[in-house]
C-alpha cells in the first residue's frame, strides 16, 4: 500500500488511502457504535462479531491496527492477536473489555497488545489511541 505524506497525516482526507482497521466486538451496538466513529475518523474499518470470521476475512492481512474485545467466543481477543502474529501481521493491537480485572493488564501486555482501553469507552478513547499507535509504529 503506498500513500503521499499528506495522506499518511491525515486519514480523513478525501485522497487518503484509508487505514484499515480490524475491530472485533461481540456487542452489535458497540460494534456499530465503533465502526462509525472510527469511519468517521477517516478509517476503513472491517467490522466482525466474531474472531472467527475476523481471521476468515481475506483483507486483515492489510490492517494497520487491531481492536478485539477479550470477551469473545473463542477464538478471543488474545488468540485472534496470536493467530494473526503467527500470519507474520505486526501492527498494533487494541484489547477493549468491559472489566479491567487483576492480571489483564499485565496478560495483555505480556501477549502484545499495546493498550487496553475499559468500556463504556470516552468521547475518543477509541480513535485517539489508534492514532497514537499509528504514529509510534
């Protein structure tokens, strides 16, 4: 994939190549909630309720980045970072939950994720941490 600099700094730039990013989120209404905002970020975002049909999808490989929430039926979030790790994918990873509990923190460092971020979500928690990822990665 290749982009002019103004591209890269500003996703929602209508020439952009828009950033892909893969989000998976059991909850229908979070998981449209989410994909709307991050679209309007200037996002393209490929949407699953499942980790399964995440890594069926032909176009993860092209992800920039990964958001998964932990409470998936299997696989979860930390399997579908494993599997996609193991695919030779290296973007960021995202794990949200609805309850920080003692050790996921750690756990989800530990596995590779670089941020985990506690549902209900604030005004941006989402997509600006994304664009900090991006911008570090």
């Amino acid at each position: 994939m290749t982009a002019n600099t103004a591209d890269t700094a500003n996703p929602a730039s209508p020439d952009a190549v828009r950033p892909r990013i893969l989000l998976a989120e059991p909850d229908n209404g979070v998981r449209r909630s989410l994909q709307l905002l991050l679209q309007a970020r200037g996002y393209d975002v490929r949407a699953h309720a499942s980790g399964r049909t995440l890594l069926d999808d032909p176009l993860s490989p092209g992800a920039v980045c990964l958001v998964a929430d932990n409470q998936l039926e299997s696989p979860d979030g930390f399997e579908i970072l494993s599997r996609l790790r193991a695919r030779g994918w290296s973007g960021p990873a995202i794990l949200i939950t609805a309850a920080v509990v003692p050790g996921l923190q750690d756990r989800a460092a530990g596995q590779g994720f670089c941020a985990v971020i506690e549902k209900p979500f604030r005004e941006g928690a989402v997509s600006d941490t994304i664009a900090r990822l991006l911008r570090a990665h």
